[in-house]
C-alpha cells in the first residue's frame, strides 16, 4: 500500500477536504499557496492515463467539484489543476488557487503552515464542498 492509500484509508493523518467512495481529496503539506489540495483516486494506479475511461470521468467530475469549493473558500481567479510528480507512484491531480501563473510555479518556495492554519483551511473547502 503506497503513502497516498494510506493517506486515503486513514492509516496516516491528512488534512481532509473532500471524500467519496472512489476518491478522496486533501491538503498537500508543502503548499505553494493556502488552498493547494491534493486529488486522488482510493484505488492505487500510479498514472492517471492508466485509468479507465469511466473512472477517469468520475474523477474529474469530483477534482470539479472539489476546485468550486476551494474557489469559494479561497476567492481566486481561477483553480489550476496540474497533473504533476513522480515521487508518489499513485495518480494525483493537484488543485492550486491562482491569482496568476506564478501561484502554480512549483520551483517557488513552499509555505510554511500552521497545523492550525492546515486545519482551518481543509475545514473551509470540506464545508463548502458538503454544501
């Protein structure tokens, strides 16, 4: 079981922002910017190619709704999606507010969090995802 299913199964902690059966979303702990959340499926795939047709529908009709949520709890001009990384070996789609490009510059330094900055942030965008 790789590190995001464990994340996902409860095994390791996470700040969670939205969840259903197949798929399950959370705060990345190395943010560029408040509001950067991670996107995956439960199921363990290592590219998000490698997903069926179906699947990879349904997940993106999920990461959708999980960007609207942040968009309202972090009023942005829009919410990037990037499918980037090589250290996980399980698909990922990362969910960035963006004010301009360089909010998704990923060569930035990352911001340094409170665990209560984390857990107000992943407690607004899973309000605004429950409505």
């Amino acid at each position: 079981m790789d590190i995001f299913s464990k994340i996902a199964a409860g095994e390791i902690p996470s700040y969670k922002c939205a969840e259903n059966e197949e798929f399950y979303a959370f705060l990345d702990i190395n943010p560029l910017v408040k509001g950067h959340t991670l996107v995956i499926p439960r199921r363990e795939v290592d590219y998000i190619f490698d997903m069926e047709d179906d699947e990879i529908a349904r997940y993106q009709v999920f990461a959708k709704r999980v960007a609207l949520a942040i968009k309202k709890a972090f009023p942005c001009k829009k919410v990037a999606q990037v499918v980037l990384g090589l250290e996980v070996p399980h698909a990922h789609i990362h969910l960035i507010p963006m004010q301009s490009e360089q909010d998704v510059d990923f060569r930035r330094e990352k911001l340094k969090l409170s665990e209560e900055e984390f857990k107000e942030i992943a407690s607004k965008i899973f309000e605004e995802f429950s409505k």
